[in-house]
C-alpha cells in the first residue's frame, strides 16, 4: 500500500522562471509527482489549492535568531515559528551570538540547540575574527553555508581589520565568504562630527548619514578586491545603496564567483520613513534615500542583485524605546518579508517567478543546499501557499519574541494561506500547526 501523502490540486506552481496549473502530490516528506490532474489515493489528504500560486518555501541566507546568549530578544523556536509563518521554510542563522560561534564546537552546539525546536529548516555560519584563522581553515565545507567576516562593527563586536588576517581569509575559505561591509574608521570620524556637532542629542534621521554610503561603498570595494585577488567565493550581504551596485556583474547566479544580496527592509522603507518609525527601521548598514531603494529594486529585476533576504535582527520594544545613540541596530522581518516581496509583484516591479528565484533558487544554488529551493521530484516538501486577500499587520499577530513588527498597519495584498515544512502542515493561515519539524539543512560540496 502506498503511504498516506498530501495531494495539493489546481495549483498555480511557480518554479525556475514558469507559472504552470497543476497538481503536486507530497509523500514522505518528498515532492513524489508534479503533473495535471493527480488522481487521489485512499488516505489522502487533499488540499484545493483553488488557481493559487504554489512556490517553493523560501531560503533566508541572513538571520539573527538570538541563540546563545541573547534569547530575551528571540531564539530559534520563536523566530524560525514566525519565519514558516511568514513561507520561510529554511535559514541560515548569524554568528554573533554570546558567545559568537568561532569554532567548530561552538558550531555544532547551534546544531544540537536547533534540533527538535526548529519549525523551519537550519544552518550556521561560522565566523571569523582576527583570532581564528586555523578554526576557519579547518571548518568541513559541509558543516557550514558559509564563513561570516564583519568588514564593519556591528552588533556582536566581531570586526576583522587585521588586513593580514583578512588576506588569509580570503586566500583560505573553504566555503563561500559572506561580509557585512562597512568602513569602521569612516563610520567612528563621522559618528565624532556629529557629536562634536550636535552633542548626545544624536537622532535616527542622522543614521545614514552616520553610517554612509561612503562606508558601504568603501568596504564592498575592499571585499571585491580581495576576493578578485584569490578567486574567492564572495557573497556581500544587505547592499543599501545605490553607489555599490557597479561593483556587481548582471547575469544569472550560476556563473558568478562575486554576488550580492539585499534585504526586504532597503526595498520597502526609505529615509522618510524614519520621521514615522525611528529607531524602529535603525539597522546596520542603514536604510538611506527613496534613490537607492529604486535602484536597489532594479537591479533585483536586472539579476545584479542575485539574492533577497531579511536580516531578521529582533530587539525588545524597550530596547529600541531608547535614545539613539543606545538603541540596538536591527529589526525583526522574517514573518512579513515574502508578502512584502509580493508587494513589488501587485506593484508591478517583479514578476512572481523573479521573487521565487532570489528568495528560493538562487539561496540554494549559492549555498549548494541539497534539494530544496525548487518544485522538483524526489526534492523536500518545503512548500508555501499564497492567498491573494488582503490584510493589516497588527501587533498581536507577531510571532516573533520581540513582539512587534515595523509593518504594524501597512496593508498587503497578499497572505501565507499554508507553509509545508518537510512535507508536514506548519502554517494553516492563521496559526502553527503540529511540532517543529525542521531539519539541519546538508550542502552538496
């Protein structure tokens, strides 16, 4: 007898380029079939998708989910419950925890903390710092997506500025190099004219001043070159402005051996917006000018950037209620990004297959992620169902610990009607359904 399976019918199935009507059936966690009209077996559980889009589930390459050490503001049952919630179904978590993850033991305690509590599937990067070079150089190119190097200070405190240290890091990966990229140097002179200006009534308007496209540009050049000096694989995180964009070649991702990412928050919010939100959109590198979020957009469209992801960086409300110049950088996003991203498909900016290609293909054809980001056969059922109905976001629909979201009130024209983890319901449309189930994601190198 055939096992009990999931029989999703009169889908929309949006994969590598295409929209195509059809049905998917889900057996043991796998796409079994792809196919018109799939007859349904005894036992199945059949799901009308009614001519809604079917997408792959998305592959986030860039969280902060708050686990080890600062688990007040998230940790990864909380935030990978808010990212399916929101079609996440796998990430990639960030090294700057407490303690930062530096070493393999401290990689594999990420591992072990994620199975079992996990609803979306997990990986972790290793990081670097001026001080472990030989941990870097000996990482199982399997164990990891890739090596973190912070090219600029930001939460966790993790710079690498040896210019020796950083040389070999490059020379040595044995995985893809993502950077967060921003001069330190120009940041601390321009932080001091501020102050010398203004004192300590420093305000989030002034961040992106503070932290400037020179410091941006300035630091994605260094990584650029670097990486064109050893041939490296170069992944530059959270692009922001416009001014970088020359740095990166047009063309699709699998030919590139340098390529970019942007997050959700650069495409959706710009400087007028800190009138209205504040400290609420401070994040690092900064959200600057309506400009650079147009370019930014095109060059999405125009495949310069290759990769969309959210920098999902939770906070508590307290936290980001102070001043300023204390307020932590950083704000949660995995639960509303895909339906944000959607917003540039109504707006007609994107086309639905572009957003599935930067948000699911091209994460897994970066990171060699075996089987997943694609509606294939034998590949794992990591699905997301789209509701074209309207909605507002409010507060008490947060899932993410810090319990807000910079999108209270902006209305969407899109919902998550059902995420499919593995294969199994995770996401009804309105609440969790069942237990974690995510798995550590394997990476074919």
């Amino acid at each position: 007898m055939p096992s009990p399976s999931t029989l999703i019918v009169n889908a929309r199935l949006v994969n590598e380029g295409r929209e195509t009507e059809g049905d998917l059936r889900i057996a043991d966690g796998r796409i079994a079939a792809i196919a018109p009209q799939l007859a349904a077996r005894d036992g199945d559980t059949v799901v009308d998708a009614a001519g809604r889009w079917l997408l792959p589930g998305m592959i986030d390459d860039q969280v902060h989910f708050r686990e080890p050490g600062l688990t007040h503001k998230g940790d990864i049952a909380s935030e990978s419950a808010a990212a399916v919630a929101g079609g996440l179904t796998s990430f990639m978590d960030m090294p700057n925890t407490n303690p930062p993850t530096l070493d393999a033991a401290a990689l594999q305690a990420k591992y072990d903390a994620a199975g079992g509590r996990a609803w979306g599937n997990y990986g972790f990067y290793l990081g670097a710092s001026n001080d472990n070079l030989a941990a870097i150089q000996a990482l199982d190119p399997k164990s990891a997506p890739g090596i973190k190097v912070f090219m600029g200070a930001s939460t966790g405190n993790m710079l690498v500025d040896d210019p020796h240290t950083l040389d070999a890091i490059f020379r040595d990966a044995p995985t893809p190099i993502i950077t967060h990229c921003e001069d330190t140097p120009t940041i601390d002179a321009t932080l001091a004219a501020f102050k010398e200006k203004y004192g300590e009534a420093l305000t989030p308007d002034m961040h992106p001043d503070i932290r400037s496209r020179q410091a941006c540009l300035k630091s994605s050049q260094l990584a650029v070159s670097l990486a064109r000096k050893h041939g490296t694989r170069l992944h530059v995180l959270h692009i922001s402005t416009a001014d970088e964009l020359a740095l990166f070649a047009p063309g699709p991702i699998q030919g590139k051996r340098i390529t970019a990412e942007t997050c959700i928050h650069f495409l959706r919010f710009d400087r007028a917006d800190y009138a209205a939100l504040g400290n609420l959109i401070k994040c690092n590198p900064a959200i600057k000018d309506a400009s650079d979020r147009e370019a930014l957009i095109r060059a999405l469209a125009e495949d310069v950037i290759d990769v969309l992801a959210t920098d999902h960086a939770p906070h508590t409300w307290e936290e980001k209620s102070k001043p300023y110049a204390q307020a932590p950088s950083g704000l949660p996003l995995v639960q509303f990004a895909l339906v944000a991203a959607l917003e540039l498909v109504h707006e007609g900016r994107l086309g639905v297959a572009q957003v599935v290609h930067k948000f699911a293909h091209a994460p897994a054809r970066l990171f060699d992620v075996q089987q997943r980001g694609f509606l294939r056969q034998g590949y794992h059922a990591d699905l997301v169902l789209i509701d074209d109905t309207a909605f507002t976001v409010r507060r008490e629909d947060v899932l993410s610990k810090g319990g807000w979201s910079p999108f209270e009130g902006r209305r969407f024209r899109s919902r998550i009607a059902a995420t499919w983890v593995n294969g199994v319901l995770a996401w009804d449309g309105t609440r969790l359904v069942g237990s974690p189930n995510g798995q550590r994601l394997a990476f074919d190198r």
